[in-house]
C-alpha cells in the first residue's frame, strides 16, 4: 500500500470517528435507543462486505489473515444485527406493554 493511500485511509477513518462521535451526543438520551437499535440493522451491509472480503481472500489463497478478518468482521457483524433487532423487539414490546395496561 502506498504512503499516500494508507494517509488518506487513515484520514477519512479518523473524520469517520469525529463525525460519528458528534452526531451522537446531539442526540437526545430519549432517542439513544431506537437509533442505535436502526443503526445495528444497518449492519447488515457490513456483513455483505465481510463476505466479499472473506471470500475473496480466501478464493485467491495468498490473504489469510485477510480471510480471517473478513470472517471476524462477519461474526461481529451479524452479533450487532441480532443484538440492534433483539433491543428493537424489546423496546417495542415495552411499549405495548405500558399501552395495555391503559
């Protein structure tokens, strides 16, 4: 990787880091959880990304550290899916459950 790719890399992951640091503490404390638990459903297309990743790397034979971070990327990413979904549903229920007892 050239000096000048891997800078640029760096950059735009450390904008990356900047901006999501302040979306987030503009948010309310009452909105945290629905848009976290949207923002983990999103996750979804890291886990296209790490199969491309993983099976690329692992078809060509010559990246296996990359296959396996291609693997890692998908295991986080589907635990964060399931987990967005899982405090989605529980919220929602939570809801319901205060309406039905009205």
């Amino acid at each position: 990787m050239e000096l000048v790719t891997l800078i640029a890399a760096i950059t735009i992951f450390a904008l990356a880091i900047f901006l999501g640091f302040e979306l987030i503490t503009k948010v309310p404390p009452t909105l945290h959880t629905p848009l976290m638990s949207g923002a983990n459903a999103i996750s979804g297309i890291t886990i296209v990304g790490a199969l491309f990743a993983s099976n690329i790397a692992s078809d060509s034979g010559n990246y296996p550290l990359a296959a396996w971070l291609g693997f890692a990327a998908l295991v986080l990413a589907t635990i964060n899916v399931v987990g967005g979904f899982a405090v989605t549903n529980r919220m929602l229920n939570m809801i319901a459950g205060k309406r039905r007892g009205k």
